[in-house]
C-alpha cells in the first residue's frame, strides 16, 4: 500500500513538512513539522504548525506518528507542540527519530555546555529506530532506513512507494546536503544516497528543503530516477572520491545556517523551551568567538 501525502512548506527556512496518510485507516504522521522563529525578537510562534493541526483537523485524522529525519540545524521543530495539542485531542501520537541523535544530544550538550537539567539521554523522544525498524501507520507498514552523512543521526522513512528523505538529497537542481556539521562525512553520505539509489526509479521522494531559484516554484517531490539521472552533485554514474572532492570543496564556502543555534537547543529537546530560569523566562545560548578580545 501506498500512502497519500500533503506537503506544506515553510517559506522562512525552505522546509517541507509532510503528512503521511494511509487511506484505509485514517491514520498518520507528520514527517519534520516547523515552528516559526524570530532571532531578532525571540518571538516563537506556531502558525505553521497549526496549518498542520488544522488539516488533520478538518480530514479527520488520526496521528499515530510525529517523524523526525534528523536533529535539524535550519529549523525549529513543532514535534513537541503538535504532541501537546494532539493528546488534548485524544490522540496518542508518538515522536521517532533516529538511534544516532543520541550522539548529538551529546556533541551539542558539551558545546553549549549545559548543565545537569540536560540529561542527554534521549528522554524528551518516544521511539529510536534502527536501520531496518518497522512502522506502522494504520494499515501501512514501512520501515527506517539510516542514511547519515549529513548528519551521524539522518533517517530516511520508507512507506509503500514514498520515502521521506531529510536532507540527504535536494531537489535534482539543487545538489546534495552539506557534511560538514559536527558527525557528517562526505564519503558516508555517498554510501547513503547509494542505498536510496537501490530504491526502485519510481519511488517518490519527499524532499525536507527546497532553494528554488527565483520565478520558480519549490518543489516537495521528485523521484528516485529523476536523482540519479539529473542531480547535479551525483547522478548513477558519479564516482565516490568525485563527490566526495566536491563536497569538500563546496562545504569550505559555507557558513553556518541563520537559525543554527537557536535550532540545535530547542531541537535535542524535540521541540521543547529550555528550562524557565528564576524570573520565569526562557534563554537560548550563543557561543562567543571573540579571539582579537581582551577582557
């Protein structure tokens, strides 16, 4: 069976979210929901996930799952308010994710160096799944795939015909993820697109960003034929140490995402504020670089 599939995408941060429908049952998941942010007010809001609520409302849905492709660097989740807002429903939703964000949970305790209220240990997630993990969604039974490189905790959802893949792949236009965070590789990520590669051609991919150039509209979906025919970091013919070369050189040129800190801290929590300190207010942290400094 193959599912039915409703894509938003948030214009602020290039990011789809998707919902994943298995017909028959009613059943779903929401596949990398987003809230909005403002770094200059540190205003956070949730008009885009309450689109989200708001379609699953008026379809009549029932959420059994809240999917998360990787700890995002680009943007804030919602997967913690949506739970919220689903269980005061009667939904019982779940967030998953993949094993290896447990790696940076800690990567991202130690340089923000939070304290003893960050455990690091997982528990502001439901379910981790390994490669190969089966879900369920209703009626339609799909699996985890890990696909890291990107990152060393990146998954992609794999549901009858659909596979949801992070940030592993762009759209054909637009290349490849970057692998220069802390645990990406560049040489991992070609073994991982090499698996999805292995996916049969028509296989529909669901892409978590789209950069389209202007006059174009962004797209949520490609294929699996369409990458390795047209995509301009590695098509079905593209040598390891050639994409890897690439990668490197392009990765050297980047800097980091506007939302980068803000995302990872409220991102290893599922969504969830920092802890309110003494006056009842929320903080964020920003690491200093300051070497040309004297105190």
């Amino acid at each position: 069976m193959n599912p039915e599939v409703r894509s938003f995408y948030h214009q602020d941060t290039f990011t789809w979210s998707h919902v994943a429908v298995d017909a028959a049952s009613r059943r779903a998941a929401i596949i990398d929901p987003v809230l909005d942010f403002d770094p200059v007010t540190g205003q956070v809001q949730t008009h885009s996930a309450q689109r989200l609520l708001e379609y699953i409302t008026t379809t009549g849905l029932g959420v059994d799952w809240i999917l998360e492709t990787h700890i995002h660097a680009d943007h804030l989740t919602a997967a913690a308010w949506l739970k919220g807002r689903l269980e005061a429903s009667g939904s019982k939703p779940r967030i998953g994710i993949g094993r290896g964000m447990l790696s940076v949970q800690r990567t991202f305790k130690q340089k923000l160096n939070l304290g003893d209220e960050f455990a690091a240990d997982g528990r502001e997630f439901d379910v981790f799944f390994d490669d190969g993990a089966e879900i369920t969604i209703g009626h339609l039974v799909g699996r985890a795939m890990t696909t890291p490189g990107h990152t060393a905790d990146s998954l992609s959802y794999l549901f009858g015909d659909a596979a949801f893949i992070g940030d592993t792949l762009f759209a054909p236009r637009s290349g490849s993820a970057r692998c220069d965070f802390p645990g990406g590789d560049a040489h991992v990520l070609f073994d991982s697109i090499q698996r999805l590669y292995a996916l049969p051609d028509a296989t529909r991919v669901f892409l978590a960003h789209d950069y389209p150039p202007p006059g174009d509209s962004p797209l949520a979906q490609t294929s699996i034929g369409a990458q390795k025919a047209d995509n301009i970091h590695v098509r079905s013919g593209t040598r390891a140490d050639e994409f890897v070369a690439m990668r490197r050189n392009r990765d050297a040129t980047l800097g980091l995402p506007r939302l980068f800190w803000p995302s990872l801290q409220m991102n290893i929590r599922a969504g969830r504020l920092p802890p309110a300190e003494g006056d009842g207010q929320h903080f964020l942290r920003l690491p200093l670089s300051a070497p040309d400094f004297t105190s």
